[in-house]
C-alpha cells in the first residue's frame, strides 16, 4: 500500500548569534512581549524565549520575517508546545 505524503508546511527558521552581543532571528511571526532582559517571540516553530541583560531590538522586518537583537544574549530557548499549562497562563509564569 502506498504512503500518502504527510501535508504540513515546511517551516524554516535561522538563528545567528555574533559573539554574544548581536542576535539575528528569521522567521519570526509576532513579538508578543520585550524587556531589558527577555524578549518572547511567536516563530514558525513555536515560542522562543530570548534572555539577556541590556537587549534590545534593532530591527523587526515583518515583510521577510527577521528580527535583530543587541546586547548582552544569556540564552535563546524554544517552549515546548505540549508542555502543561500554569494557574495564570504562560505570561504569569514568565514575569514573577
């Protein structure tokens, strides 16, 4: 019996970081929050959460999807999508 080809979407994303200070970020969707010290985006492959001390955004192009970033980049870690839910939603958890 024949497979029938899985539909999904090829999502692509690049992540580029240069000597810890600048943060260059391709298929970024929407920006939902931003600080000196985290900055959360949605992308084509789900929530990524930036961490640093002094971070800022430069450039967001929402035409091709690409968001840039200075300052001083700790960590860049994605959420994971199944993982259960907090009393208060994701947002709470995030700003104690």
């Amino acid at each position: 019996m024949p497979q029938e080809p899985k539909a999904f979407e090829q999502r692509a994303q690049n992540i580029i970081l240069k000597d810890r200070r600048r943060l260059m970020i391709s298929g970024v969707r929407h920006v939902e929050s931003f600080n000196e010290e985290c900055i959360v985006l949605d992308t084509e492959l789900g929530i990524l959460v930036v961490r640093g001390m002094g971070i800022h955004i430069n450039k967001l192009n929402v035409e091709t999807s690409e968001l840039d970033v200075e300052g001083d980049i700790c960590a860049c870690e994605y959420l994971e999508s199944g993982a259960p839910q907090r009393k208060g939603g994701f947002f709470s958890g995030l700003f104690r």
